[in-house]
C-alpha cells in the first residue's frame, strides 16, 4: 500500500504537459493580428485610385459642353442677312422712271359706273393724268375739288381730265357723289398702271415701311408723249398750276 502515491507525478506531469500547447496558441492569435494591420494599410491606395478616376472623368465633360456651345451660337448670326432680300423687288418698281418727252404708257381700266376707258381712246385730246393714294381722304379730296371747280376751263381746252388710285370701282362711285366730281375715276386695284407711271413706291409713315402710290400728275399731249411731270404734289394750288401748262401745250 506504501507505493499508491507514485501515480500523482504522472498526473503532474500530464497536466504540465498539456498546459504547454498554450503557448503556442498564444503565437497563432499574435500571428493572425499582424496581416490585419497590413490590409488596413492598403485602403489608402484604394481611396486615392477612385479620386483620380472623378477627376478624369470631370475634365472633358467641360471640354465637351464648351464646344457644343460655341457651334451653336454661329448660325444666330447669320440669320438675319437673309431678311434683307425682301426690299430688291421694291427697288425695282421702284426705278421706273417717265420723263418728258416719253410716250405714255397706255392702258385700259375699269372706271366709275361700271364702264372701262384706254389712253388710246382719248389721242387727239391733252389728258391730264393724276395720281392719289386714297378716295375720300383730306389731301385727296380737296386735289379732287380743285379739277373739279377748274373743269370747265379744262373743257374749254378739249383736255380730259383722269384720276386714278388703287381704290375699287363702287368706292369711286361713292367718291363721286359725294363731292359731285364730273371726270373720270380709274380703278387700278392691281396697281399696275401705277407701277408702268413709277408712281408704285415705298413709304415710311410713323415707323411703318409699306408700298403705296406717290401723288403725281401727267400731262400728254395730243400726240401720246409726255408733256410734263409732276411728283410728290402739294395739293392746293395745283389743279391751276397744272391747267396752265396744259394751256400751253
């Protein structure tokens, strides 16, 4: 019975044994905590790779957008040049011109009452042709009294006398009557004897560009040449001015 305690070495021994494995472990768990360290340092590159990228990326977006807009804004300027066109065919109504001594353009119209008359019904006779933008405005009403008042002495000539604008027939007919004018009114709504005489113009009246006929008169002889002009008349006074050239002819 006196060798029991022998066993409690081994036991000792054991134990002692098992507990070294500890240490062991111990370098494991230190071992595994070093690479840790080393990933966290490898972000930073991470970081600085995508900050690179932004900045790329946002250097030819500008460069792009730049461009687009300069390419753009050319054409604007160009534009308008092509606008300027428009006044060429007014010019060219425009340039005609008679002068004394020409032949008188003929023409055939509608006049006042329905009926129609030709210059070349009148040759033989002195007509006195005048121009007048509008029936039944000032202006045009006191130059269509003045022929009317020196009408008889017009007659004592054998001159005819003819007025013409762009209004209709039936505005002529009203015309007319109402200031009992006893000479012809020609209808020229197409304003193309207008256009043959020059008279055809473009005016300025309170900022506003139109076309519109020019007060003028015409004095033909009997023979159908032009005897003498008159442009851009002053009404009163003129119906006389113009009954003594014809009394010269």
């Amino acid at each position: 019975m006196a060798r029991k305690p022998a066993p409690k070495k081994k036991a000792a021994k054991m134990s002692a044994a098992k507990k070294a494995p500890k240490k062991t472990k111990v370098k494991k768990v230190a071992a595994k905590k070093a690479p840790a360290r080393k990933a966290a340092a490898k972000k930073t590159p991470a970081k600085k790779a995508v900050a690179k990228k932004a900045v790329a990326k946002k250097a030819p977006a500008k460069k792009v957008v730049a461009k687009k807009v300069a390419v753009k804004k050319a054409p604007v300027k160009k534009a308008p040049v092509k606008a300027k066109a428009a006044p060429a065919a007014t010019k060219a109504v425009a340039s005609v011109t008679i002068a004394t001594g020409m032949d008188a353009p003929d023409f055939n119209l509608p006049t006042d009452g329905g009926g129609t008359l030709s210059l070349a019904e009148l040759k033989g006779r002195p007509v006195v042709l005048y121009f007048y933008p509008r029936d039944d405005t000032p202006g045009c009403t006191v130059e269509a009294c003045e022929f009317r008042d020196n009408l008889p002495h017009f007659g004592g000539i054998n001159a005819a006398v003819l007025g013409v604008s762009i209004d209709s027939a039936k505005s002529h007919d009203k015309f007319k009557a109402k200031y009992s004018l006893p000479f012809p009114l020609l209808a020229d709504e197409e304003h193309s004897l207008a256009e043959k005489y020059g008279v055809w113009v473009e005016k300025n009246r309170y900022g506003r560009t139109y076309m519109g006929t020019e007060r003028s008169t015409f004095l033909i002889d009997a023979m159908g040449k032009v005897a003498k002009v008159w442009r851009k008349v002053k009404v009163e006074g003129h119906a006389a001015e113009v009954l003594e050239a014809t009394k010269g002819l």
